[in-house]
C-alpha cells in the first residue's frame, strides 16, 4: 500500500512537472519574437509634428486627445522600417472617439498620413467604419470592441496580406491587387514598406494604447 502511494505521488509530481514545463514552452512560444515599441514612461523612439500635445502618457499608456496629430515610430527596431510583420497594441476608447493606426507609413509634420493604410479604432464615433476596418478598402460596420474596456487591435502584414483580428477575432483578410485601383489623393494607401503611427484625429476623441509589440517577419 505505501509503495503504490509513492507511486502514485511521484506520476502526479511527474505529471505536475510535465504540465508546468509545457506551458512555460507554450508561453515561450507565443512570445518568442515579439519586441515593445513603448516603455510605456516616456516617447523615446516615437515623433510628432504638429499639434504635440495631443499625445501624453499617462499612467503607462499613451493617451491621444486633441486636435489632430500622428505619432510616428521613429525607433530602432528594424530601423522604423516594417514590411512583413505582426503587430498588437492594447487600445481603449472612450465614447465617441475616433483614431487609427496607420501601416506601412512615413512621418509627416502635418495632414493625415499619405502612405500606406489606416486601420480603424471607433466604437461609438459617428464615422460608420468601425474598429478593425481597413480604412476606406475593406470597411467592418460591425462593433467587436466597446468603450471604456481594453481589447487588443492586431495586424498581420504578410507579402500583400492584410489580416486584422480585433481580440482574435479576424475581421479584415485583404489581399491587395497587383495594380490596386486608388484615386489620386489615394496614389500611395499600397503596401511598400515604412513605419507605424498612431492618430489623434479631434478634440473629442479620447483614446488609449499600450503594449504596442511588433514581431518581424521574413
């Protein structure tokens, strides 16, 4: 009798172990690779042009809430230039806000963004394109996300892939064209590579992003 409730203590210490050990691997796993864009103290590594004061950090987020601005990488990671990539950032809204966060971009002093493409951050603001949209290309009318809680914004950049997931759950798979068809004042919202920045798009609109994580890929 002691000796099969040793064994059985030492299977359930083993199994014990073995669970442990798999989700550490597990863990690692799903971490492996990625890399913070913010210290969540200060601006290092990102710029803004006009209208600085939009931006701000408070308590370990950035708050966007002003006229508008854009807040551009400027970091060292992959010397601020992404082409295939995941990315996720922690965002939440308050009521009738707007922002965006822009891909495949470049740093400009003023104006909305000209390069690469804008995903939308609006839950209630009275912008019908909803949080998740590719802005003006593949447009989500529906709410994934509410006011005043935190949910995850992710984006995945894959050769001319677009996949957008709003707390895991995809709601944008755009694959662009070779010759996509863009107005003139739309010349450059393609794929080609350039940094992330974050939009403070008016005076109402109060909006919050942390654990802002890149992962490049081949």
């Amino acid at each position: 009798m002691k000796h099969t409730l040793k064994y059985a203590l030492s299977g359930l210490m083993c199994l014990g172990f073995f669970t442990m050990a798999l989700g550490q691997k597990m863990e690692n796993n799903n971490t492996k690779g990625w890399v913070s864009l913010f210290n969540g103290k200060d601006f290092d590594g990102w710029k803004v042009g006009n209208n600085a004061s939009t931006f701000s950090v408070e308590d370990g987020a950035i708050k966007v809430a002003g006229p508008r601005a854009h807040l551009f990488y400027v970091g060292d990671v992959q010397d601020h230039n992404f082409k295939n990539f995941e990315f996720k950032a922690s965002v939440m809204t308050k009521p009738g806000a707007n922002s965006g966060i822009y891909i495949h971009t470049q740093y400009q002093e003023d104006g909305w963004p000209a390069h690469g493409y804008e995903v939308q951050v609006n839950n209630s603001q009275e912008d019908w394109r909803r949080t998740g949209s590719l802005y003006a290309i593949v447009d989500v009318k529906e709410n994934y996300a509410k006011d005043d809680v935190w949910y995850t914004e992710y984006v995945k950049v894959e050769g001319n892939r677009i996949i957008i997931k709003i707390n895991d759950i995809i709601v944008v798979d755009y694959t662009e064209p070779e010759n996509p068809m863009r107005g003139e004042g739309d010349k450059h919202r393609i794929l080609g590579g350039g940094t992330f920045a974050l939009q403070g798009h008016d005076p109402g609109s109060v909006v919050y992003y942390k654990d802002i994580m890149v992962k490049v890929l081949p």
